[in-house]
C-alpha cells in the first residue's frame, strides 16, 4: 500500500519526468522532482543565444494521437503551430525527400535505378524468410544491398560508431520508425516505394511545435505541477540510496535526506545502477554535440531536418529552426543546428572546439553556406546520454538489469534514458501518462 506521508520522487525533468510530476501533483500526491541540469526539458530543452533559438535538433510532436495531442493542446493553450513536415536525406551527393518519396527511385543514377529493380523482382523476395540476426539482415532485407550500401551502411557506422553487423536489429526497427514518425506511412521497403509510385498515395504529416521552442511544453508542466504542492529542484544530483532488500527506504540529494513512497527513475540508467550495486552489463549512450550555427543570411534550402550519411562529412544531422517558426531567427537571418555524435572519451568531446573548422568545409560541401564568412556565430552544446546504444547482445544486458532493480518493490524505471528506449517524445508523453495514472489507481 502507498504511504500518503511520504512524497513520490521523481528524479529527470525531461518530458516524461514533468508528465508524471504534473499528474500526480495534480491529483494530491506529494511529490518531489529532481533534476541534475539547471532547468527542466533534458533532451527536450532549449538554447537562447540573443534573438536566435535552438532545440537538441529537431523536436516536435506527432499528432497522429488524439491522446496525446489533446493532452499537449491543454498544456500549451495557444501556444503553438501545425506544421506539415518537410525532411530530406543527402546521399550521393544531392538532396532526396525523407521519407523515401515515389520518385526518390528516378533520382537515382541510371546504374543503381537498374540495381535497385533487380533487387526489388529477384532479390528481396528471396530475403523474405531469412532470420534477422542485426542491423545489416533488417536493410538487406526490406532495402535492398544498393541502398544498404550507398546510404544505410554509412549513415549507421558514423553515427553510432559501431559496424552494423554490431548493431542490434532493433535499432533499424526504431531508427526507421523514429524518423518516419507517421503510422500510415509504410513505404519501409522497396515494394511499398513501387506500389506508390504507381498508385500515386500522397502521403503528408503534420506535427505540433510550440512558440519559442520545445521546452516551453516541460516549463508548463513543471508550473502546474508547482502550483499544485510539487516541490522541484535543479541542479541537484542523488547522492546515496538507502536500500533494503525489497525496498528503496531513502535517499539523499544536496544533502537532504528523504524517504520516497515511490521512486520514479527517468534518469541514466547507468547511474541508478551504480547507486544500486547492480551491474550495468555493458549498456551504454551515445552522447551528442550540438553546434548551433547563426548564419548572416537565409539559407536556400526549405527542409526543416537532413540527414547526412556520407563517411566524409562529420555530422550526422543538421536542422534549421527557421523551418519550425521565423521566432526561432532573427529578420533577415537564419541558423543551423549540426549534430555531431561521439562518446565522452573521445577528443571532440573533450575539445569539440577543435572541430569547428571541419563543420565550416562540410556545410559548404553540402550548400547549406557558400563561405565560412557567412557565419556569424557557432555556439557549443554537449549532450549527455542522448541515445541508447543498442548493440546485438543489448536485450539480454537489458534484461538482466531490469531484473536486478525490480527487487525494488517501490522503483519505476521510465522515460528514453531510464527505459534505456530510443522513442519520440509522443513516446515520452504517454508513457508519463500512463504510469501517472497507474499510480493514482493502485493508490484509490
């Protein structure tokens, strides 16, 4: 049974955390939401530099859910646009639309056109019943070895800095979801490409960004949940969990000591493990470096995200916020957001200054700026834990791990980093709903 006395801490104010702090607070819970940066939002903050605004690359929800796009129009008020989306890929040295349109195949040169209808008659079908085994099986399977080998291959091994035959299957499950976002859109494979560019289907999504910037959705949540006896701190980390063996009895932060009800986990999983004594059997994140760009002049590129898979380019992605809202730049102007992934080892995260210099040539290959004399600025964010890394051997660390903490009757484990779940925020949202929720019925 619930203790009414004691509060229900909730450690990352991310989308997820703010969800299940707004909820419970909300319906008389005590509670008690902690978090390690100086404001909330995690991986769903926001960057002011002046006039110029920018997300961790390019954040929005999907409204396809009626739940959820009730639940953020609530939050929000008027606070926010439709926009249709509008993405790209650059392989072979040109733009193509993403997802992958009906006419991405008459793009293609001549040769890999005639490949990749070889492989759609006398290739793929062949793959059907193979057994997926990683990241490699699941491309060759629904792709094709052309697109595998000019764009999937490439884009995958730089961005996770892992081969994709070290890469679980998963992760090209949830990387094509993630970024096709849109249910209906089912043109995952070769065969879907044809049957709409025969049908002709039109397929358009539109999705929810709020004025000024993402974060704007996690300050309102983390108001409503104040407003209604939350208590929230930042800058704050746990120092020490008090355990039993079947219970988390207490813990400290900023050298408070506090007995939870409930624990609710949406931080690094790696770190609970650690205050835990429970093994992380090898699971680990990808960390990202941000290098928010303020350009003198608008760019002459109408796609509001790309991705990038060429070996020769150092970023992976780049945004431009101006797609989101003019709010985001000011009159005349306009910005990128280049999205660099490595490791906390590595030289550029501990220089990524160093890496300036190589940004600048890239973008000019890609004609997003003709000279480095049309920057006017380049401001350095270093993300922390922003995405799981899900090698071959991942669900079994997984499970074993999940396993150790559920000794801990009052633990809940939440969120993209708790969860160790690469997700989109819509993700992030129900799962905060749903646990919420949970909660407030076990407790009636």
């Amino acid at each position: 049974m619930s203790d009414k006395t004691k509060p229900i801490v909730v450690i990352g104010a991310g989308i997820t955390g703010c969800v299940v702090a707004y909820k419970l607070a909300s319906a008389g819970k005590k509670v008690i939401l902690i978090e390690k940066g100086n404001e909330v939002g995690g991986l769903a903050r926001t960057f002011r530099y002046g006039d110029f605004i920018f997300d961790i690359g390019p954040h929005r929800f999907y409204i396809g859910n009626k739940e959820i796009f009730s639940f953020i129009c609530e939050i929000l008020k008027e606070d926010y646009r439709i926009i249709q989306r509008n993405t790209s890929v650059f392989f072979l040295g040109k733009y193509h639309a993403w997802p992958l349109n009906p006419w991405i195949l008459f793009n293609l040169p001549i040769s890999i056109l005639f490949k990749s209808f070889y492989e759609l008659l006398f290739v793929l079908p062949g793959k059907r019943r193979k057994k997926i085994k990683h990241f490699k099986d699941y491309i060759m399977k629904y792709y094709g070895p052309t697109l595998y080998n000019i764009f999937f291959r490439n884009y995958t091994q730089k961005f996770l800095n892992l081969s994709p035959e070290e890469t679980h299957a998963n992760w090209a499950k949830e990387a094509i979801k993630r970024t096709i976002i849109d249910e209906r859109m089912a043109s995952r494979n070769l065969w879907e490409i044809l049957r709409m560019t025969f049908l002709f289907f039109p397929l358009r999504t539109e999705f929810l960004y709020p004025t000024g910037g993402i974060d704007l959705l996690c300050h309102r949540l983390a108001e409503r949940a104040k407003e209604s006896g939350a208590e929230i701190y930042v800058d704050s980390r746990i120092e020490k969990l008090n355990l039993s063996s079947r219970k988390i009895e207490g813990l400290i932060f900023d050298h408070k000591a506090v007995e939870p009800d409930k624990l609710i986990w949406t931080g690094n999983l790696q770190n609970l493990c650690e205050l835990s004594n429970v093994p992380i059997n090898g699971l680990n994140y990808l960390d990202l470096i941000l290098y928010n760009v303020v350009v003198k002049r608008p760019i002459n590129k109408d796609f509001q995200w790309c991705y990038y898979g060429s070996e020769d380019l150092v970023f992976s992605r780049v945004t431009l916020p101006s797609r989101f809202s003019q709010d985001l730049v000011s009159k005349g102007r306009d910005s990128l957001c280049v999205e660099v992934t490595c490791n906390e080892s590595d030289l550029w995260w501990k220089d990524p200054e160093s890496l300036i210099g190589r940004i600048k040539e890239d973008l000019i290959k890609v004609g997003l700026i003709e000279t480095s004399a049309d920057i006017d600025n380049v401001y350095i964010e270093k993300i922390s834990n922003a995405y799981p890394i899900y090698t071959r051997d991942y669900p079994q660390h997984l499970c074993q791990v999940k396993e150790s903490l559920s000794k801990f009757e009052n633990l809940s484990l939440a969120g993209r980093t708790g969860l160790f779940w690469y997700n989109n925020m819509d993700d992030s949202i129900e799962n905060g709903l749903n646990l919420a929720e949970d909660i407030i019925l076990e407790a009636s």
